[in-house]
C-alpha cells in the first residue's frame, strides 16, 4: 500500500445529508403527493459517502458491492443523512457499514464495499 494508504483504519467515517426531491423520488402511485426517496437514490447516497470518507486517504477507489435494505419512507422535502463507516480492510477491499436516517428513523441500512485502485 502507498503511504497514504496506510491511513486506512477501521472507524474511518463521514456524513452527509440530501433534501428529497427531484431525481431522488419516486412515486408508487404515480402521484406527486405521493413521492417518496426512491431505493437507488438512497443507495447512490450510500456510496457517495463512501468515497467521501476515503478523501485524502486513498486515490481512488471503485465500488463493486451493496447489501442494504430499504426499511422506511422519507416523504418529498425532507432531509436524510447518511453515514459511512469503515468497519473492515482485506487488502485493497474495504468494506462499510452504511446507514440512512430520516429524523430518528431508520431509513436503510446495509454494508457497501469498495476496491482501492490505482489510477
């Protein structure tokens, strides 16, 4: 591993938040009042996070697993935050514990696992 790659430690996290709305919805009903954070939304959120919690540490890294499940709704204009924490280091494989909350709520939860690369 590069120098900077021996930063890689177990607890290494970041957190972001996302507002609901445009591209982020869907709506099981077809109706705008019904629209809701969709599930590839909120995995793309996952991941995204991902990679911001590995900025500075590593180069680049590509994402190549998701286990989640989607668990609860968050209606259109609401906030989500979305926390990413490096929970296992195989190598060059890294493994997060991922997690979606709307308020107090679980929205998602699951594991996301990356590969370190060289550009």
């Amino acid at each position: 591993m590069s120098e900077t790659q021996d930063r890689l430690e177990i607890g290494l996290s970041a957190t972001r938040t996302l507002v609901v709305e445009g591209s982020h919805l869907y709506s099981p009903t077809g109706k705008d009042e019904h629209s809701v954070l969709s599930s590839p939304a909120m995995i793309m959120e996952m991941e995204i996070v991902c990679v911001e919690a590995l900025q500075g540490v590593v180069e680049a890294s590509v994402g190549f697993h998701v286990d989640v499940k989607h668990i609860a709704p968050t209606p259109h204009g609401e906030s989500v935050e979305t926390t990413a924490t490096l929970i296992e280091i195989d190598g060059k494989k890294l493994r997060f514990k991922v997690e979606t909350k709307y308020g107090e709520t679980l929205v998602g939860t699951g594991t996301h696992r990356r590969a370190v690369i060289n550009l």
